[in-house]
C-alpha cells in the first residue's frame, strides 16, 4: 500500500516495514537509507527531509559515496591555478599520504588508508588517527634524513670539523688526507654529530602540510554537498613551530660571505639585507638591479620542480612584487660584482654559474652549508639568511607594516614568524626601562 501526502510518499513493504522516498530538488528520487518500523517513523523522516528544504540545510542523504582517492584527485586536477611547485607538494603528500602510502605502519601507528574510505563515512576519529600515522611517519623520515652515516656528505663534513677540534690542520673543501681517517680510526671511530642539522620538532611543518591539504579537500567536498561537515578537527594540526635557528650577526655573515664561492659571495648580502627567499635571488637579472636609486625589484623567482626542472614563476603573492633598498655597502659590493660576473644584456643573471646559467638548489645548498660551517655556523641554511635579515631590519626600528612591505607578505602573522629577540636586545630594553625606573616622574 502507498500512502499519499504532499510531500514525499510511504510504501509498506512486503516485510511490513515502511519505506520513506521524495523527489528531490534536481528530480531525482531520494529513498531514506533505511527502513521504519511504523509509518508515524517513515512521516517523521519525511517531514525533517521537507524542512531542511525549505531551510537551505537539505544534505543529498546519497552523496559522499565517492572515495576520497577518487576526490582528491579530481580536486587537485580543478585547481589549475596553483603553482608549479605548489601543485608538486601537495601531489607528493597526496601520494605518500592518502592515494598510495607506501608507509603502512609506524613505531605505534597502522596506516589507516583514509584514501579507501567513502567520503560520508570519515569522521574527526578517522582524521585524528590519520594524523598520528602521518606525524609519526614525517617523524621517522625527517630523522632518517638527518642522521649521519659513514661515507655521507655529512659525515665527511663533521669528520673536518672533528679533525679541526683535535688540532690537524685541514682545510674546509677538497680530499680529506688519509692521515684524517687514520687519525679518527685510532681514536675508536667516536660518533660524528657535530654538523647534523638537528629539527627541534622532525616531521611537524610536512604532517601540518598534509594536513591543511586533507582539511581543503574537505571544505572542498563541504562545498559540493558531498558531506554536511568537514571532520578535519584536529587541533593545532595546521600549524608548524617557527624556526627556532638563531639569526646570524653581521660579522658571521662577513665570514660566511668570506668562504663563498667569489661569483656567490655577494647573494649571502642581499639574501641577508634585503631579507628574500633563495628563489628571489637567484631569480635576479641585471635589468632589476637600480644602481642609482639603490633598490632591486623582486617580480620573478627561480623555482625547482622536480621531474620539470628549474623555471621563473611570479612571487608567491601580489604582496611578494616589490622594490627593496639596499644599504649602501651591499650596493657597492653588487656594482663590483656586475662588473666581474654579470653578462652583458637586461637579462643576464645577477648570480649566475660559471656558463652563465642559473644555479641549481641543491648546488647552493651544498655551496652555502660548507661556507657555514666554515664560519662556525653549521645550523644555518640559505633560507635562514631571509630571517636574519628580518630580525635585523626590526632591531633597527622597522615597523610591521614595514616588515611585512619588505617580505613581501600580505598578512602580518606571516611576518612575526621571521621576529626573534636576541639576548643583546633585551639587555639593552632592561637598560632602558632601568633609566625610566630611576627617573623621577614629573
């Protein structure tokens, strides 16, 4: 039997049960996703279904069936205006953490294969436990990639820095002499560690990455009515700890500078001074250096993708367009350095290799980290010299809104981050305030 009513209708079924459908707002039929034991059951769920309607809050009970494998991929497919880089970051922690994890148990955690659930069925339970996979699998990665073993990079590197503490006369590039490696061998092979860039929270800003990513899916499916809500409730999951690295001093980038490459020894100043990303840099050409007005123009950025190779693209925002000044000392350095290294032409590159093309990242990286450990400062990367320039700039008196024009960010928490007092400052803030406590009022 069917009963009519003016929204929706109730069949008894041959079970005597009662099933509940309606037309929904596109034509289709939607059938409740279960059955009621009496019609006053099946009415009450129709009548529900009829206000949510009528109030904007109607939810398509059959939506979400898709897998979330299946959506991710589609979502980033739709989001054609992403960066090069950008797109490759979040196509690598989609794979390794949603569509193929590769990782399928950590020290306390079992991959939970959120890719293979029904996007209906995933809740804040599922996302939470997905979220200790991911941190403890960014954990465990981010120590393999630090630790130093025999024969690496690394361990030559914190062999020369063990050979200088015991007194033997080495220098910080080329063959290290057998009679360095004989020398440590007789001391009982003791463990290197002393240049081992150590992460005071390992795997946190790749776990916060992944899981902005998964929460932006989820709006994304909130959006399209698939789900009526986004699980991804995980609190402080977003957010990474800031650099805790000590800015470098003046005089440490002067011996950094020092150990450079000569072609390279000016980008450390303007990297520092001018507070830009390592992209920036070395995305400069000749036609965006101003010698007479002292500035350079940041309108461009080297990038590298992997599996695409190195390419300009435009700033990370409209805020990174900019002009910044330079003191005038890293000007005269660059109008030595242009003289020296710098091709004829609008277009030739500011820090170019030696057959004028550009620098490739895992070359700077590796030319900076000797120059940095040469100077004393083993903890220090490219990208640090960004943050030493921002410090800098606000011990000097610079503003926010200052520091944010000469980052190049639209929002001033992306500034703070790059802000460390140093101990130098606040003895001198207790200096001042000791003057004003001494001071009579009036």
């Amino acid at each position: 039997m069917s009963s009519k009513r003016q929204f929706g209708n109730i069949r008894k079924l041959p079970s005597t049960r009662f099933q509940a459908r309606y037309t929904g707002p596109h034509g289709e039929v939607i059938k409740a996703a279960k059955t009621f034991v009496s019609a006053r059951d099946a009415d009450r769920w129709l009548t529900l279904e009829h206000a949510r309607l009528l109030g904007g809050g109607w939810q398509d009970p059959n939506a979400g069936h898709v897998l979330l494998r299946d959506f991710a991929e589609d979502w980033l497919a739709a989001h054609t205006g992403l960066k090069p880089k950008t797109r490759a970051l979040y196509r690598g922690l989609m794979t390794r953490f949603i569509t193929q994890p590769s990782v399928r148990a950590t020290a306390t955690t079992t991959c939970p294969d959120l890719g293979e659930h029904q996007m209906r069925d995933i809740t804040s339970g599922h996302v939470d436990r997905w979220f200790r996979w991911v941190m403890e699998a960014s954990e465990e990665a981010s120590s393999r990639r630090s630790s130093i073993t025999v024969g690496s990079a690394r361990w030559r590197q914190a062999l020369r820095s063990w050979a200088r503490a015991k007194g033997h006369d080495i220098s910080d590039t080329g063959r290290i002499p057998r009679r360095v490696y004989d020398a440590w061998a007789a001391a009982g092979s003791p463990e290197l560690t002393g240049t081992a860039r150590v992460s005071v929270d390992p795997g946190r800003a790749q776990t916060a990455n992944a899981y902005r990513m998964l929460s932006a899916v989820m709006a994304s499916a909130v959006d399209a009515g698939l789900i009526p809500a986004n699980p991804c409730k995980v609190r402080g999951g977003a957010t990474s700890s800031s650099s805790t690295t000590h800015p470098a001093t003046p005089e440490e980038l002067s011996l950094i500078a020092l150990a450079m490459p000569e072609r390279y020894r000016v980008a450390v100043l303007v990297a520092a001074f001018g507070a830009l990303r390592a992209g920036e840099v070395f995305g400069l050409a000749r036609r965006h250096l101003d010698l007479a007005r002292g500035t350079i123009e940041i309108e461009r950025a080297l990038t590298y993708v992997p599996g695409t190779g190195r390419s300009f693209g435009s700033p990370k925002s409209s805020a990174g367009r900019r002009s910044i000044h330079l003191p005038r000392p890293v000007l005269d350095a660059l109008e030595l350095h242009v003289t020296e290294y710098v091709a004829p032409g609008p277009d030739a590159l500011l820090f170019p290799t030696s057959r004028g093309t550009a620098l490739h990242s895992s070359n700077r990286s590796a030319i900076f980290r000797r120059a940095a450990i040469a100077a004393g400062r083993p903890d220090l990367r490219f990208h640090d010299l960004r943050h030493t320039g921002a410090t800098l700039a606000a011990q000097h008196g610079a503003s926010l809104p200052d520091l944010m024009r000469r980052l190049g960010h639209s929002t001033a928490r992306a500034s703070l981050i790059y802000l460390h007092s140093t101990e130098a400052a606040d003895k001198a803030l207790a200096s001042r305030l000791s003057e004003a406590f001494m001071t009579p009022a009036g």
